[in-house]
C-alpha cells in the first residue's frame, strides 16, 4: 500500500480533510484520540492509502508483493491485570501514539497486513483489556449528523471512560440487503473495557443519538441494544423476517441475538 498519514487538529479538521480528500484515494481510516477534550476534541491520526503499483515497489519485494502475511510481531502476556486500560495509561498512551505519527507523509509503503489489520500485529491483544474484556461499539450517521459524533465523544471523555481503539471513517452507498449496514454517513468504532456500571445507560444514550440521527449500529458486533431500536435503524427489517419465515419457518436456526431482537 501507498499511504498518507497526517496528524488532524481536532474533529472539525478531521472532518473536513476526510471529506476534501478522500476521493483522491482508495480507502482512508482516522484514530481517534479519545482522552483529547476541549479544542483537542476529535484529534487524531489519518491514513489514506492505494494499491501500489508493482513497478513502484523496490525489486526485492515485488515477487511476494501480493502474498498475505498476517503474522504477529509481538503477543501479549497470557494475563494481564484487570484496570490496564483505566484512563490515565490510556492518556499518556495516546498521547504517545499522537506525536509519534509524522505530521505529514507522503507515498509511504506499507504492507496490506500493516494498513488494514495493524492491531494482528500483537498477538492477543484483546488481553490488555483485563480478563472481563471489552464491548464494540460502532454506529453510523449520516451526513449532516456530524454533530452526533460530537456529542459521543464528549460524552465518552466525560464519563472517562478509556477506548483505544477510536476510528472514524466515511462511507458510500451500502449493499442492497435488508440488514446492510453501511449507508453514506459517517462511522464512529469505539473499544471499551468491561466493568463500570455506567457503560450500560451512556451506550444506551448514544443508541439513542444515532437513532435520532437516522443513523444504526453494526449488528455483527451488538450485544446489548434494545429491541425497540432496531426497526428504525433498520427500515427494512419486515423484508428480512419475511425471507426468514419463508427459509426457515419452524425457527430452527436462531442465536441470542436474534432472541434479544427479535430478528
């Protein structure tokens, strides 16, 4: 991959360089500091990227340049302490992660592995999490509901509550199935460790500002939305039930999703 990587001030700016440029490249995918409050709100990391042509490549690598690699660098202890990702080590991490990104690069190689799946370079690295995990939480808005993702990141830095994994991306239209889930808008991915007893009603409140927004959560990684949300995130949700009857009508194949949500 060829890739620009620069540093955004802050969400506004995040925002407006993703929206200015990402017709220039293939794919793009911001990190976001999600310990920045104040005018920092939304800082971050972006990363545009392309295919390399072979011919760009330096002659030694061009032979496996398309052989997929995923092997670890490093992997994390077999245990690790409950309360690691607590906001404090979480700050000073970020921080570090911040400033260690180049302020502008241009045209930097990278393998396909490195771009699109960087945390597989640590083995096991869901452990630092502490041994109750962590909760995904990804929605999408669409656009014009840039204030939505505002709010939730304020509200996460309020409520101190540490997610690493803080990414913002763009998409295009969506795929034509029922329950889809990209639509043109902007999608927010936060990890959050398990444990305080808050992390229930503020993911409850952000469901809330996504479903004002017309915008819904990804249903591959929900484990705890309510089941009055879904037929306004998903406006297609009768076709689906209906291709579920029809396929399967006796109800053999089920999951505890589709139990919770009545899918």
């Amino acid at each position: 991959m060829l890739v620009d990587t620069e540093r955004v001030a802050d969400l506004d700016d995040c925002m407006a360089r993703m929206e200015s440029g990402d017709a220039d490249h293939r794919y793009s995918v911001a990190w976001i500091d999600s310990s920045a409050s104040g005018a920092k709100l939304g800082r971050g990391v972006l990363d545009r990227g392309d295919h390399a042509p072979l011919d760009q490549l330096p002659p030694r690598q061009r032979a496996k340049a398309r052989r997929y690699d995923a092997s670890s660098r490093f992997t994390a202890p077999p245990w690790m302490p409950s309360g690691l990702m607590n906001p404090l080590t979480l700050g000073a991490f970020n921080e570090l992660w911040f400033h260690k990104a180049p302020r502008c690069r241009r045209g930097h190689l990278m393998s396909i592995p490195a771009f699109f799946y960087p945390l597989d370079q640590v083995a096991g690295w869901n452990r630092f999490y502490g041994q109750k995990g962590m909760l995904q939480h990804q929605c999408v808005v669409p656009f014009g509901a840039e204030e939505t993702i505002r709010v939730m990141l304020e509200r996460l830095v309020a409520a101190r509550f540490p997610s690493f994994v803080t990414v913002l991306k763009r998409f295009g239209p969506g795929t034509p199935g029922p329950l889809s889930f990209p639509m043109p808008g902007w999608t927010l991915n936060l990890d959050i460790p398990i444990g305080r007893p808050e992390l229930g009603p503020l993911l409850d409140g952000f469901d809330e500002l996504v479903v004002e927004a017309g915008g819904r959560l990804y249903l591959a990684k929900d484990s705890r939305m309510r089941p009055e949300h879904l037929p306004a995130m998903y406006p297609r949700l009768e076709e689906w039930r209906a291709a579920r009857r029809r396929l399967d009508p006796h109800g053999v194949l089920e999951s505890d999703q589709s139990r919770r949500l009545g899918l």
